[in-house]
C-alpha cells in the first residue's frame, strides 16, 4: 500500500470530487480514479459512492478515512524528521587520535567541524595507533586519526597526507654535524623513543634492526616534548615526523637531520570495515578527507554540505 495513495485517497474525500481532487494533486481525473479503483481493490471494499451532486465516502470509507489521517500525518512528521537529521544531526563519534597527529591537527579539525555541525559531540580517546587500532575492533571506537603500521583484516585505511621522519639531536652530539644520515650511523646512538602503544616505536625499531642493530632505549615516552627536553641535554636522539619538528619552533640546541633512506610518515583514518557506518560517520568520513586534500591545496578552511 503506497503512503502517496493513501494521500490520494484523503484528498478526494476531502474534496469530493475526482477533478478537483486531481487538480490539487496535479493528477490527470482518469489516473486519480483508476489509483483509487485499485485501491479498493486491494482493500476488497468500496472507499467512495459517487453521486450525481459529488464522490462522498462509504462506512468503510468513513473507517478507513480515521485510521489513514493519522498514518499520514505522523510519516509527514517523520519525513521531516529525517530531513532535519540530515540538515543539522545531532550525537556523538568516539574519535581516537595518536598524540602527535591530535598535537598538530586536531584542534583545527575539530573546530572547523563544530562550526558546521554544532549538535555533534566529538569524544576524544588519545593513544598510539597500534592501541587505537584494537579499540577499533573491539567496537571502543567509531573512527581513528593514526598511521599506517600493521594491518588488520578487519580494518580499513585511508591515507590522509603523506610525509617524512626526521632525526634530532642536539647539537652537541657529534651527529649534528651531518645534514643527513642512514640507520647504521645510528648504532652508537641512545633512542628517545615512543612508548610500546604507538606504531611509530615499532617502525622505528624495524628499521634499526634492518641496518643491523636493536636500538639502545634510552627512555621511552608518550610525551613528545620530554624526549625532545631530553634530546636538547644531549640525553639520546629521538626521530619525529618532519611537520613536527617544523612546527614546534625547535631550541637552537637541537638540530634536524635528515635521513637518506626514505623513512615515510603517513597519517591514516582508521575504521572497522564490519561495523555499520551511522549518518554522523559518514559525515566526518568526508569531512577528514576533505581536510587534508583542502591542506594539500592550500586551502585553511573545509567546509563540506
């Protein structure tokens, strides 16, 4: 039973009369009275008795009428519920972060997403990718801002932005005298290195032992700042992502090095492919996306509609 014949039905009772009835549906008569035929066919019931002075309702008619007005009346009021949804929703997306990529960006990218969608609450989890990628799979999370590293099967990836790692030391460790280096100058050197959690501590780690040697940890932390504290007194080096270093206004006693072999830092969004993407993830699907593609282009503010 199609809700538009329905209405059909409501409107020449209302009217009683096929033609106006048709008029105000933008209806030819013949097609308004073979859709309300077929209805009373389906119904097995006669809806109408047409008259010589105009079409008035039968008892079943008159039955029918009190029980389809409301039906219409609250699909109405949910159709514009839906629209509303769409136009201004309103909820909650538990959003996972890595500490360097929340340090960089998500303070923009949460803004410029409160401004266009004010009702939407963004829950932040802060943690290293690996720990965000199992919150991811056990449903903790509804989307994650890491980098690449281990794959799930379950989980899918979608690269955001594509940069460099760098090394720091300080410059009065003999290293700083290169602009550029490979792992295996690395050997003698103590690591500032990120905690087990993050997938940069692993990726990091991988290279070392492909030059030939297991890092000498000198500490190990989720805060950025203290290994580079502990790096400017000549405590270890520590290798970051590039816009970091450039972004953090670096002290005159540390210095970037570059590393020869391409050491690439790519920032992802993660998800779990068997999860029902709601309207709300969707949108901030598109909206990170569109962020860093508007950032490639020089463009500082992303507004998606």
């Amino acid at each position: 039973m199609d809700i538009k014949v329905l209405k059909y039905f409501v409107q020449v009772a209302k009217d009683q009369s096929y033609t106006r009835a048709a008029e105000h549906l933008f209806l030819s008569q013949p097609a308004l009275s073979k859709l309300i035929k077929k209805l009373e066919r389906e119904l097995k019931v006669p809806l109408f008795r047409v008259q010589k002075n105009g079409v008035y309702l039968t008892d079943y008619g008159e039955q029918f009428y009190r029980r389809v007005v409301p039906i219409i009346s609250e699909f109405d009021s949910l159709s514009a519920f839906v629209e509303t949804m769409h136009s201004a929703p309103v909820g909650r997306l538990k959003l996972g972060v890595t500490p360097m990529i929340a340090s960089l960006y998500v303070v923009d990218i949460v803004t410029n997403f409160n401004r266009q969608w004010p009702d939407i609450e963004l829950q932040l989890i802060e943690d290293g990718s690996r720990a965000l990628r199992k919150m991811l799979l056990d449903g903790s999370l509804d989307l994650a801002l890491g980098i690449t590293g281990a794959s799930f099967p379950d989980l899918q990836d979608t690269v955001l932005f594509k940069d460099e790692m760098v090394v720091i030391a300080s410059v009065d460790n003999p290293l700083s005298r290169y602009d550029s280096v490979t792992f295996e100058q690395l050997e003698n050197q103590k690591f500032n290195l990120y905690t087990y959690t993050s997938a940069l501590s692993h990726q990091i780690t991988e290279r070392c032992v492909k030059a030939g040697f297991l890092p000498k940890v000198n500490i190990s932390s989720s805060k950025v700042n203290f290994m580079l504290q502990m790096t400017e007194c000549d405590r270890g080096i520590c290798i970051l992502p590039r816009p970091y270093a450039v972004q953090s206004h670096l002290s005159p006693k540390v210095k970037i090095i570059y590393l020869k072999e391409t050491f690439p830092w790519e920032g992802t969004l993660m998800q779990n492919g068997n999860t029902y993407k709601t309207y709300i993830v969707k949108l901030f699907e598109r909206f990170v996306v569109r962020y860093f593609e508007d950032k490639r282009l020089g463009i500082n503010k992303c507004e998606i509609t």
